[in-house]
C-alpha cells in the first residue's frame, strides 16, 4: 500500500487549509504512537531525510481479536538534499528474526505485526536490513475496498487472465477493466495465480494504489471528501501526527514527485516444509546500503540473524542456484540444527524443534493473499 502516504499527504496538504477542522479531525483518529515516549511536536524540518515503514494488513477491521499479518511491507525514504523518495518492498514471505519484545523468533517478516502490533514490525525491519525506521503507516484491507468505492472505482489494466478462486465471483479478463471496492480487493491481493507469486502481487498492489491516488486528484473527487477521509480514519493507523503529515506536504513535496521503487529479491526455499523467501547476503547488503544512502548515513557490513544463518547454510552446502525450492536450514550459533518458535494467526506460539515443524505456520495457506 505505498501510495497511501502519497494519498493521505495530497489529501492532507492540499485540503487542510480548505477544510482544516473535518480533515483534522479525521487524521486524529489515525494516530497510535508506537512508545510512550512519542514527541509530542513535530520534528519533520524538511531538512533531514525520514523513513517510514508502510504496511497493510490482511484484516478487516482494527479491533479485531485476530490482529492478522501485514502482507504488504515498503520502506520510504524521503531525502530533501536529493528530492526524491524511494520504495522498497519486502516480500511477505521474507525470513527474519521477529523481534516482538518477548526475545526474537525465526519467521516470515509478516508475522511481526501479529506478534507484538506496529513496533514489532519496525523493529523487525530495522534489524534485517540494519537502518533505522521513523514513522509507520498501516492500513486494513477493508479501507482499501472503502477507499476505491468513494472514488467511484479504477481503471486498471489486466495483465492476463484469471478468476478469484477463494472468493469465487470475480473474473479478471486481459486488458482493460473498471474495478469497484471488492473486486479491486481481490484484485490486489491474489499471488497464487499470479507467475510472479507475492512480486506480481506487489506490481497490482502499486498499480491500484496509483490509480486511487489519479481519481484523488480529480477535480470531481473533492466531492467525496467527507467519505474518503472518514474511511482512512477508520482503516488507517500511523505514528504520524496531523501537523506531521501537513510538514511533509509542504517541505517535502518535490521529494514527492521524483518516486523510484525496489523490491528485496529472495530465493524461494522451504523451511520446516513451508515456503520461504531467503534473500542472499549479497542481495540484503545492496538492500541497506541502498536505503542508508538515502537517509545520509554511511554504508555498514550487516551481521545479524540472517547473514548468519546464510553462513551456516553455505558452510553445509545450500546451493544458492538452485530455483527448485531447496531446503533451508535454521541453525543455533553453534552450528546446530536450531529449536525455533513460530506463530499461528491467531498469536498462539508453535515449536519447531530440529527442522521439523510441530505446528502450523502463519502466512501458509488461508486465503492465499
């Protein structure tokens, strides 16, 4: 949900004046700080680069007892000295070291959010690619489907031919199509049908946003302001305050307009019989050394859970060119076949001792997104 940032600062920056008191009320019911430590002014100057973590989970609704898992993962950047931002996708599926405040476990990156909410997902970032993370955005899957309705619904261009085979009344037929809340829903989150897995997922992800952001911006679209803003007050939550998100429309706007994207590239492996996304150390060095360059900060050699454990592996002899969903291994630091903690999606804890999995995995199965 990258664009949602963009969205939320044209609709912020471009309206508050306009209609101040609605759209501040709005974007107050949006904040949720990750500590009790949060500023409590601003210190977006416009003169600093800032990062934020934006993600989307696979719920419905906030509230929910199941907290669900954040199946879609950008990093921003966004570099005043350079005036542009950048876009870095993680893959829902990458392995990481889950840092939930209760120790770390070894699972897919978009279990952070079940474990421990919005600062287990940041802390979980920050580690595996070892750069530091400012603000969230996240946002359910419901406001997408509420958004794309107040706009009247997107015009998209269908890559090939496919039919929803969870929700089972969708067909998506090459070329182009009108998409309203649902269908743009399904449309988003399908991966399984998809060649390109959870990377063409992302690509459809990018392209609905994108064409909400070109309905925002017309001039019919002011309009529906009211229903817009009440349903990213209701689907939305970021550590962003009101007055933060006018600062980055005003003294970050030509940052805006110059966007590049990246995706970290994992080869697909199994782990504990589940699938895996394992991104060489190669791949996550370019990684942060690509981000720590846009926030100003001096490249660093990664050592951490994954490097290691990718060490192991070549020690032992994972073969790296191997496309055919090789089996990875989890090792403890010494060198052995590691116990490991998982979650479920309801946040209960599975064992997996030895390389064989006693329980279910998050992310596996379900309804394929």
């Amino acid at each position: 949900m990258a664009m949602i940032l963009l969205t939320l600062v044209v609709l912020v920056a471009g309206y508050a004046v306009r209609i101040y008191s609605q759209t501040k009320t709005a974007v107050d019911k949006t904040y949720d700080p990750v500590s009790a430590k949060a500023a409590t002014t601003s210190d977006i100057t416009g003169k600093k680069p800032i990062s934020i973590l934006l993600m989307g989970t696979d719920t419905g609704e906030f509230g929910r007892e199941y907290k669900g898992n954040t199946d879609t993962m950008i990093v921003v950047t966004i570099n005043p000295k350079t005036k542009k931002t950048t876009m870095t996708s993680i893959p829902r599926d990458t392995l990481a070291q889950i840092v939930d405040g209760n120790g770390a476990a070894a699972q897919k990156i978009n279990a952070a959010y079940n474990a421990n909410g919005n600062e287990a997902a940041m802390k979980t970032v920050e580690k595996l690619l070892n750069i530091p993370i400012n603000y969230y955005v996240t946002v359910n899957m419901a406001g997408l489907e509420k958004i794309v309705n107040a706009v009247g619904g997107i015009d998209v261009n269908v890559a090939f031919t496919w039919s929803d085979s969870y929700a089972g009344k969708y067909t998506f037929t090459k070329g182009p199509m009108h998409l309203n809340g649902a269908q743009a829903l399904a449309y988003a989150r399908m991966r399984h049908s998809d060649p390109q897995g959870d990377y063409g997922r992302q690509k459809r992800q990018r392209e609905v946003i994108t064409q909400i952001v070109k309905k925002l911006l017309s001039t019919k679209s002011l309009g529906n302001y009211s229903t817009l803003m009440d349903s990213l007050s209701s689907s939305m939550r970021t550590n962003l305050k009101f007055d933060d998100m006018v600062a980055i429309g005003e003294k970050y706007a030509a940052c805006i307009k110059n966007v590049s994207q990246a995706t970290l590239q994992g080869l697909g492996v199994y782990i504990n019989d589940a699938s895996y996304q394992v991104p060489t150390t190669k791949e996550l060095q370019k990684v942060s050394d690509n981000i720590r360059t846009q926030l100003g900060l001096e490249k660093t050699t990664l050592d951490n859970y994954n490097t290691k454990q990718n060490a192991y592996n070549t020690a032992n002899g994972f073969n790296w060119n191997d496309g055919y969903n090789p089996v990875y291994t989890l090792y403890s630091s010494d060198g052995t076949a590691a116990a490991t903690s998982t979650y479920n999606d309801d946040g209960t804890t599975v064992t997996t001792t030895g390389g064989n999995t006693t329980g279910t995995t998050p992310g596996v199965g379900g309804p394929g997104y």
